[in-house]
C-alpha cells in the first residue's frame, strides 16, 4: 500500500473527518472547526469512507497545470541562453527570444525556466540575491541563527550597494555627463566607448569607439552632440587630463587639452564640471554598465570585430534603441539647448591646436611630415624662417596654418616629384576643389589663443 502525503490543510480534513467516523465529535462540531456546512462534512464522510486518506489529496496534485509551459520550449530556451545568448540579462534575453525567434513568453516566465536549472540572471535584484545568500548560509552553517544570517547578509549586501542618490537636471541640455569606459567591447583588445547622456531625460546624446580614452573620441560624441541636438549648458566630466590643465608636468600637443576641448567648449558657451567622485555623476556610470551588459553581447551576435563595424552599430542602431527602450521623451520636459552651428563652425572649433615655426625652406614639421602654406587659391605663400605660427588639425583631419592675421591652408611638401614633364605623358589636372578656410574673426586665432592659454597657466597658479 502506498504512502499518502497531505498538505497542512487536507490534513486536518482528514483528522476531524476521521475523528466524526469514530463517533469522538458530532457533524455539527466539525463543520465549526473546519468552517464548513454540514452539507460538506457529509461529502467529506464519504470520501473517507470510500477512499480513506487519500480522499483528501486534491485532485490536481502531480497534474501538469494547463497553462504551463511545454516542456521542449522549456528545453529550447536553456540552450539559446546557454549558446547564444550567455551572459544576457533576463529582459534582454527576452526581447531577443520575441525579434529573433518568434517566442513571446514573459520575463518572469524565461526567469523561471532558467532558475529552475541553476541560472541566475547577471542583473539580478537586491532582494533576489538577499534571498539566495540566505539560502546559501543555511546549507553551509545548519547551526546559525536566523539573526545571524540575516546580519550577515544584510551587512554584505548593504556594503556592496551603497551609494548616494543625486537628483536630475529639470531640462534638456542641462546637464551633461561625459566618460569613458576601457573595455573588452569587441574582438580580442580592449578599447574605449566615449559616452554622453543627458541627466534630464537619461537620453544617450553621443558615442564613439577609439582605441584609448582620447581627445579625438570626445570631440567625436561632442560633435554628435552639436549635429543632433544643439549645444547644451554644462558638461559633468571625471579628472581626466582632457578636462583638467594641470595634470601633468611634462604636456605634449595632444596631452595639453583643455586648451583644446575646455576652449572649443568656451567658444561654444558650454561650461566644464570636473569630478573624481564616481557617484557624483551616477547616470553615465550606470549607463557604462548597462552598455557592457548588453552591447558586448550584441556585437559578439553580430560577429563584429572591428572599430568601424561597431562605430556603425552604435550609432545607427543600438542607441537609438536604446533610447527607445529607457529614455524619457525630450518634449515632456522643455529643452534649454542652443541652435546647432554650422558643419564647417563644428569641423573647424573641434580641433587639435599646435604652436610651431618655420624652418629655412618655408616649411613647418607637424607629425613627422612636412607642410607648406597655401592661400585658397592655391598659391603658395613665403613666410620668414623661424616665424611662429599655430597649426590647426580640424575634426576632418584638414589642416590650417595661423600666421599673424591670417589663416592658411596646409598641404603636404612630397620631398620627390610624383610627375616629370620631360619624360612623363602629360595628365589632366584635378580640377580644383573649393577649400573652406576660417576667417580670422574665427575664435582659432593665434592672439586669443595664447591669451587664453597664459590666463589658464596664472589661474592654476595662484590658485
């Protein structure tokens, strides 16, 4: 004869039940003490009589619910989330599940399936993973209290959690946070995402992949910024020496930036905030790691492995995703942003600014190269030998000579000539192509420059 279980309830059926068989207690006692009609301590005399104790066993026990999932779904989804889709947090994963593979199925139920086989979501929430370190220290120490446990998780967890809260901007452009994340986003070498996000509305404004945390990338998010949105009030930045003049000792031309980035901003109106607190500037933290969450796992999908392939996907299809999935819209909130510049305004004042001087052959050194000056018409111009002048790499790579009040076009001295005229077949020159050149009313002149670069120098001085 087999055993028969019953739940705390079915239990005490059973017992009252038993005890009206015996003749201990009267139907109506029993119908009192089980909060029944008499009607219903009938039916259940019946059952015992009938089938004894396993009368009261409810007759869905062991009965596959009709709701439930099919157990080769079950099956398919542990192995995409085991092959594909590995280390995806749950609602990622599941969004996947419904664009990819036409299974639409809850969070809750993919979190189910995969806790079921030991699966735990790498976002997993504070009381969720409170409750599975308990579970974990009952099995390990069967002899603590529960007070124990409870102190102990609740200090780790309160350790590793802890952090300030900060309130957001009231409007668009506000403020906003700027960093860099070195990571292992594609391939088999770390590089850097430059991210911008806007406090107010959590909207991703800019993003761009280089090799190191460098100049060139926040120019390049700066640059998204300026085309897409406008200009924006204040930028909240880390310690970085792309933010913070006196750094170094020893600076180079693309070390020594704040006269690069901090004056391009000042041209613009925009004000730099520097912090080395993380916190102080939470939302771009967090969206570093909503980022290495999901978007290494979708370039791996997608097989990219290199900078121009992943530029691509970030700026064209990730954040304006991503948007869609966490921003708040723009338009609940007013926005404060500036009209954007021109592209030529943007090309030019996001530059790299180098001071150096003419040699005896009309030429200047820059990276390892020589140039030579020449007017927008093509003809070149002499300078003095050991004249200064200031060198201008626009965000396009062009390149602009300062000298005096005037501002000129750089072009490669090619030490060899690349055609003969004695002994060469004569070609057809390229026809000449319009050359955008700023005027000298353009904020990268060489007088304001070095007075901006002396008062930034006795400002850090006494400061």
């Amino acid at each position: 004869m087999r055993k028969v279980s019953l739940k705390m309830n079915e239990l005490l059926k059973y017992k009252v039940i038993k005890r009206v068989h015996d003749g201990d207690i009267s139907k109506t006692r029993a119908s009192v003490e089980l909060g029944v009609s008499k009607r219903t301590v009938n039916r259940l005399l019946i059952k015992y009589r009938e089938k004894g104790k396993a009368g009261f066993v409810h007759g869905n026990t062991n009965r596959q619910p009709s709701n439930s999932l099919p157990q080769e779904l079950v099956n398919q989804i542990v192995h995409l989330y085991q092959t594909d889709y590995q280390h995806f947090n749950f609602s990622h994963f599941t969004e996947m599940l419904r664009d990819h593979h036409d299974i639409l199925i809850s969070r809750s139920s993919v979190t189910r399936c995969l806790n079921h086989v030991g699966i735990y979501s790498p976002k997993e929430r504070l009381a969720t993973r409170k409750n599975r370190k308990k579970a974990e220290l009952r099995k390990a120490m069967p002899s603590a209290s529960q007070q124990e446990i409870e102190t102990s998780v609740n200090h780790i967890l309160h350790i590793e959690d802890a952090h300030p809260r900060k309130a957001r901007a009231k409007y668009f452009g506000e403020e906003i946070q700027m960093d860099a994340s070195i990571h292992l986003w594609f391939g088999h070498k770390k590089t850097a995402l430059h991210l911008a996000i806007d406090s107010c509305t959590g909207i991703i404004v800019g993003g761009y992949f280089t090799q190191q945390e460098t100049l060139n990338g926040y120019y390049h998010v700066f640059e998204q910024i300026l085309k897409n949105y406008g200009i924006p009030f204040k930028f909240l930045t880390d310690n970085r020496t792309v933010f913070n003049y006196m750094s170094l000792n020893k600076k180079t031309d693309d070390k020594d930036v704040l006269t690069q980035f901090g004056y391009a901003c000042k041209q613009l109106g925009v004000t730099i905030e520097t912090s080395s607190v993380s916190q102080y500037k939470g939302q771009i933290e967090r969206a570093n790691g909503t980022f290495q969450d999901r978007l290494v796992n979708e370039l791996r999908l997608h097989h990219i492995c290199t900078m121009k392939e992943a530029n691509e996907y970030l700026i064209h299809r990730f954040i304006p995703n991503f948007n869609r999935r966490f921003a708040l819209a723009k338009e609940s909130f007013g926005s404060i942003m500036e009209k954007s510049p021109s592209d030529e305004k943007i090309n030019v004042t996001l530059a790299v600014l180098s001071e150096r001087k003419f040699d005896n052959g009309n030429s200047i050194k820059y990276h390892s190269k020589l140039y030579q000056p020449y007017d927008k018409h093509g003809k070149l111009i002499c300078v003095k030998p050991h004249t200064s002048c200031l060198v201008i790499r626009a965000l396009d790579g062009s390149l602009f000579v300062t000298i005096d009040n005037s501002i000129f076009c750089l072009e490669e001295f090619v030490p060899h000539k690349q055609h003969s005229e004695e002994f060469d077949i004569p070609f057809e020159s390229k026809k000449e192509r319009k050359v955008y050149i700023p005027p000298m009313s353009h904020p990268w002149r060489r007088s304001a420059f070095s007075t901006h670069l002396r008062k930034a120098h006795e400002t850090h001085q006494y400061a």
